[in-house]
C-alpha cells in the first residue's frame, strides 16, 4: 500500500514545489502550448469581467430568493386561510375501544388502539385536569388556542440556540397535532398546527378541547388516553387518580417514552414534584396538600401486562370479527368469566410452580375450568402473561396420555361392554407393541371399573383392538376433541396431541347429563351507548352421549377420585376425573369435573423438556383441588348426573367402592343426537376437605410402537401414568394372546 501524506499536495508547474503554491492550476510562459497574445489576455478579461457580473446575478438572486419565499409563504397562508373559510373539517374518530369485562361486571382489560376507554372530563379526577394546566399550558382558559406570550418565549429561545428546541405549543396546538397532523418540527408544519388550533378554538369549547386532548395523548409505554395510562401504572382507573398519581401522569406529557415509569420511575418521580409545584404556583393545590403529595409519591402498580386475564382477552379479540365484524366505534364486551375464580386460578398454577418449579423442573402450567351450558369460567394460558402471551390453554397441543383413556373406555360401553365387565390385566404384546404397566406389576381379572381408576395400561389396549381404534378416534371427536387423531393402536395411551381447552371441554358432557354444548366465552356485546350487537341466547345443546353410558362412565371415573390416581383431587362434592402423564412426564393432566364445573389442569415445559416425575396425580390434581374448593363455595352440593350400580355378582367391585359413596340421580332418558334444554350457567365457588395422600406412581412402558398396519406408528416410545397404587407381585402364569383378548 502507497505511504499517505497528511497533506493535500497541489499541482503546480511553475517554481520549486517547496515554493507557495498559487492560488490555482498555472503554467509558466514558455511552458505553453500556445503563446500568449493579446486575445488571450482579452479572454482572460472578459472571464473576469463574466465572473464579476455574475457575483452581482448573485446578490441580485439572494434578494429575489427572499422574496419569492415570502412570496411562498403568504400563498401557503392564503391558501391555509381559504381551507379554513371554505372547508368543514371533522375531528377524526377516536380509534375504538374494546373494553371486556367478567361476569360480574369486573374489568378484564382494554384492547385497542388506545387501550382505555374515553372518560369524560367530569368523570375523571380533578387532579388531572388541573396538573396537565399547570405544567403544559397555565394560560389554557385565556388564550384563543394560541399563546403569543409562550410563543414569542419559545421563538427567542429557539433563535439563540440555532434549531427548534421549544415549541411553545398550546394544549389545542398539541391536540392539532395529535389529530390531523405529523410530528415533523419545521415552520410549514407549525402555521398548520396554528390555524387548525384556530379552528379547533372556533368549533369546540375549551372543556371539549381539553377532554379530547386527554383521552388520545400518549402517556408512554404503549398507553393512549388518560384512562389507560392510569391503568397501566396505577391499575386504577381514571377516576380514582390521587393528587401525586395525577402529577406523575401530568408530568410524562414532556417526554413520554423517557418519562415513564416503567422505564425510568426515579425521573418521572423527579417531574412530577416539578408539577405539583407548578399547581402549587398556579394556586390549584394548597401547601398542606404539596407537602402530603410530595411525602406520599405515586406508587407504581405491578407490571400492567402480568394478569392471566389477558390470554382470556387475546381469544375474545381473535372471535370478534367473526361476531361483529370490524369494531368501528367504543364498545363492551361481556364475558363469561368470573375474574375472582380467574385469579384464584391464576395463583394456584404460580404458587405451585414457586414452590416446586426448580425442584421438579416444572416452569408452566395452564387450567380451564367450563361449566356445564359451555361457559368457560376461568382460563390461565402460562405462568405469567407479561413474559409470555403464547396460550398454551387454547393454543398449545401436548400429548395427554392417560387422560384420553375415557373415550377408549366410553366407546367400550356403548359397544356393549359394562364396568362390571372383567378383563385380564397381565402382559400382553399386540404385533410389535408391548404396553407394559409400571414396574410389571399386573392384577390379573379386573373389573373396567378398576381398571380406569387404576389406570391400567394393558386394558385400554385390549378395549381398543375389540373395538377398534376408529371407534375410539369417533367417540372423541363425537364429544368435543377437534384436533386431528390418528386411528393406530397407541391412541389407548393418548399418543395423538390436543389442548387442554379441548380436551377439558370434551369431559363437559360426562358432566351434564351427556349434551355437547357451545364453548363460548362472549355473553354479549354492546356499544358504550347499550346498543346490543351480539346476545349469546344460548340455546339447546345436542345430546352426543346417551344417559346410560354417562352413568356407566360417572361411576368408573369416581373411583379415579376415591380410589385411584387423583386421590388428592377429591373433596366435599361428588367428582369424577382422570389423570394423565405423557412419555418421561413431558406433560401431567388431571380433568375432573363435578355437576357443576367441568376443569382440566395442564403442567410441563415448553420446550417439551421432562419433568422430575411429576404425575397427573400430583400438581395437576393438587391445583383442581385447590381452584374447586374456592368454586364450589356455598353452592349446594349436587350428584353427578346417571346412574348405574354393579351387579350383587360383583364382589371385587363392591368390595372396592366404599358403601357410602354418594351415588349419582338419574336423568331423564334421551337419544343421542336430541336437544338439550337452554343452557343456564351454572353457579360458582365449600368448605375445604383436606386432600387425601396419592399413592406411589406407576410407569408404563409402550415401546415398540409399529404394529402391521398401523398408520403413524412410533418406534421406542415410553409413556410413564399418573400414581395409581398398583404394588402386588407380578403374575406369572402363561397365558396366550387368546385368553388375554377374551379375558380368559
């Protein structure tokens, strides 16, 4: 590479180079081509003569240059001036406001452009107002939407520092601005912004002006509009601001996004005091409310996004259109969900994870809870909204493992099989696959009954070869599971993956009396004027399930609760459920229901990462039973709908079921595919039963997947169950795979 001098050297052809350069590009007398001659000494004459007329063309067009720009700006203004005679300008709509509220009539959220509600000024704090005047425009009631005094102020200061650093804008220049205009900061810009704060003054008083100011300007942090503002750093509404919150509020007007506390709470604290002195200034607040204002500052709420009730309000907005259409104006949407039932939830699944999280490997959980006419009362998406929005209640699929066995079994009773009916619970291989229970323990003739609330793996298989494994996918599909299912063998296991909305959704029927009703979470939606543009009637449901197998199967999934693998689920009312552990505790299900509440509790990991042994039966069970205590509260306790009692013949049954074991009342007889009655909801929220121990877990080993034939079948696949006390030795007599499909 070339060695760079630090200085430019000209070219210079006469002279030594160490000489002073001349002022330009020259050549010596005898160094040119063409010697000189008098026209040569005329051209040069005449280029100087051309290079002084055009300094003068110069002068002469800098002066004319101020002038035509003049000449510009009074047309631009003559121009703003005969918009403003001629046309009728409208405020711009407010971008609308979804507001959604529980069943109680409870704030969920605001969704939206601006994301609050418009308050109107006689509804909001005073303090609001008054703090916004104090430091943004002190002359607000005086002036005709233009202040010369604060603009001639701001003139100065912008002419001594060189550039814009001061507007001097009034709050109907700032509200002009916000409605019709850009951010840009140059002159052209400015005489907009003042004739339309002209007309803003002309049309609207100064009450208007200032309460459409304050219900569309940016607070920071994503918050438009004094009411989300307010909500999103105090979690109060408008209306209930302090005298210290409105300062702190007032004071983000100068530089929201640096401003806010969110992001910086020490220099919005440090703005604020300078608005409660400027109040104080301005004769709006006493000393004695300065100094209690100043020594009790505004207290930020917890991170505005962190409430569960937000993947609830995710899926209202999604549903909105197709029940509406598009939102064009405010409106409010009423929910089916009960926003205490919603935290209560909402605490279960984190204090669960807090406690056990790091010990068990265990970083999300998810719970639905339906009653009986589809109304979903609470959904919890994941551990914390504000980390994650993804909803893994409605959206994440995860293999449900033994908490699909119902459907196996359902489809198994409506073939012609009955709790009472015995199969042999001992090792059994269908082609390549070998559904093993836990530690190869086995309990040889079993009742179905035993069975499911066992949990025992080898059974679920033999039911689906009898019955086939399309029958199983139908019967699912038939009560409410929507996700694709793959019609193989290992369905038994609850191989194929749902969510947990569906899948809870799918055990409503067993709940009701065996009707499909709507899963719905909007009541109604109306304009902020009342106006009703949706109304959830309800309706009639279809039955899919007929009254005899919902007793059949009410009574087998009992025993999961008094006896089997969700023993720490049970509690004061008569419920019914069944536990499920997919492959290396991947994923721990319990769904449960009573008469009255239909829940499913998911937990594992995102990453589809295992988790330390946890089981159905352990904090899924745990977390029910927690959420279904608080929901059942004072509600009158009532069976599960059926009924069905095994036969005196049945000593291993009877000897199993306690006596005492509240039975469930009959429901009138229907066939499948006949209307329900109109749903009503069902009532929420007794007193806590301490929970019942679970036993030790059981592990199954369904490796080996591929049997001839089976379409989707998987190779060395282990699928651990819920805890379902199945000790005893193992059987070792021989048996063929005859006496094992015929029970013998």
């Amino acid at each position: 590479m070339a060695k760079r001098t630090d200085s430019r050297i000209e070219p210079s052809f006469e002279g030594s180079p160490r000489a002073k350069p001349s002022a330009g590009l020259s050549v010596s007398e005898e160094d040119r081509v063409v010697p000189s001659n008098r026209k040569t000494s005329a051209r040069r004459k005449s280029s100087k003569a051309k290079s002084s007329r055009r300094g003068r063309s110069r002068s002469r067009r800098g002066l004319f240059g101020i002038l035509a720009r003049l000449f510009y700006w009074c047309f631009v203004l003559a121009i703003w001036g005969g918009i403003a005679a001629a046309t009728t300008w409208a405020i711009p709509d407010r971008a609308p406001n979804i507001k959604i509220v529980s069943v109680d009539g409870k704030l969920l959220a605001n969704r939206g452009m601006s994301g609050g509600e418009a308050v109107g000024l006689h509804e909001m704090s005073p303090y609001i107002p008054e703090a916004v005047i104090a430091i943004e425009d002190r002359r607000f009631y005086s002036h005709f939407g233009v202040d010369p005094i604060g603009l001639s102020r701001a003139m100065v200061t912008n002419v001594l520092g060189g550039h814009f650093s001061q507007g001097g804008s009034t709050l109907t220049q700032q509200l002009a601005k916000n409605l019709f205009l850009t951010p840009d900061r140059t002159l052209e810009r400015k005489v907009q912004e003042v004739l339309l704060a002209l007309w803003l003054e002309h049309k609207h008083s100064k009450d208007q002006i200032l309460e459409m100011y304050l219900n569309r300007v940016y607070f920071g942090s994503g918050a438009y509009g004094v009411e989300a503002a307010s909500r999103r750093y105090f979690g109060k509404s408008a209306r209930d601001v302090t005298l210290s919150e409105a300062a702190l509020l007032a004071g983000l007007l100068k530089a929201p996004s640096r401003l806010s506390p969110a992001r910086d709470p020490k220099a919005a604290e440090e703005r604020s005091q300078l608005v409660l002195a400027a109040m104080r200034d301005e004769g709006k607040i006493s000393a004695k409310e300065l100094t209690m204002a100043m020594s009790a500052p505004a207290t930020q709420a917890p991170s505005y996004w962190t409430g569960s009730e937000n993947y609830v309000a995710d899926t209202i907005m999604e549903e909105l259109p197709n029940l509406i259409g598009d939102v064009r104006g405010d409106i409010v949407v009423d929910t089916t969900v009960d926003l205490t039932l919603q935290k209560l939830a909402e605490q279960s699944i984190r204090r669960l994870i807090d406690q056990s999280g790091k010990k068990l490997n265990v970083t999300q959980g998810a719970l639905v809870s339906i009653d009986d006419s589809g109304a979903v009362r609470a959904m919890v998406g994941g551990y914390d909204y504000s980390t994650s929005q993804f909803d893994r209640a409605s959206e994440a699929r995860r293999q449900p493992g033994s908490a699909f066995k119902p459907f196996v079994y359902m489809a198994a009773l409506e073939a012609g099989r009955t709790p009472d009916s015995v199969r042999n619970d001992a090792p059994i291989k269908i082609g390549n696959w070998t559904p093993d229970n836990y530690g190869g323990k086995y309990f040889g003739k079993v009742t179905l009954a035993t069975a499911l609330a066992k949990s025992l793996n080898s059974v679920a298989a033999q039911l689906t070869m009898e019955v086939g494994p399309n029958a199983v996918v139908e019967a699912a599909h038939r009560m409410g599971i929507q996700s694709d299912l793959q019609a193989n063998t290992s369905i038994a296991l609850g191989t194929s993956e749902v969510t947990p909305l569906e899948l809870t959704s799918a055990y409503v029927p067993f709940a009701n009396g065996g009707y499909k009703p709507d899963i719905h979470f909007i009541r109604r939606i109306t304009t902020t004027e009342g106006k009703v543009l949706f109304d959830d009637t309800g309706g009639s449901a279809p039955r899919v399930v007929k009254p005899e197998i919902v007793g059949m199967m009410n009574s087998m999934m009992t025993g999961t609760v008094e006896t089997g693998t969700a023993r720490k689920a049970a509690f004061a009312w008569p419920a019914a459920g069944k536990t499920g552990t997919s492959q290396n505790s991947r994923d721990a299900w319990f769904v449960g229901y009573t008469a009255n509440l239909t829940t499913g509790v998911w937990f594992g990991n995102d990453d589809g990462s295992p988790m330390k042994r946890v089981t159905g039966g352990a904090l899924p069970a745990q977390a029910w039973h927690e959420f279904m205590v608080a929901a059942h509260e004072g509600v009158p306790v009532r069976p599960l709908p059926g009924t069905w009692k095994s036969t005196p013949a049945d000593a291993i049954v009877q000897d199993e079921i306690p006596s005492n074991t509240a039975r469930p009342a009959p429901v009138p007889s229907a066939s499948v595919g006949q209307p329900a009655p109109a749903r009503q909801p069902a009532p929420v929220a007794q007193a806590p039963v301490p929970a019942r121990a679970v036993p030790p877990g059981e592990t199954v080993d369904a490796s080996r997947f591929g049997m001839p034939g089976d379409e989707g079948a998987t190779a060395s696949i282990k699928h651990p169950v819920p805890p379902g006390d199945v000790g005893g030795p193992v059987k070792k007599r021989q048996t063929s795979i005859l006496d094992i499909l015929t029970g013998g």
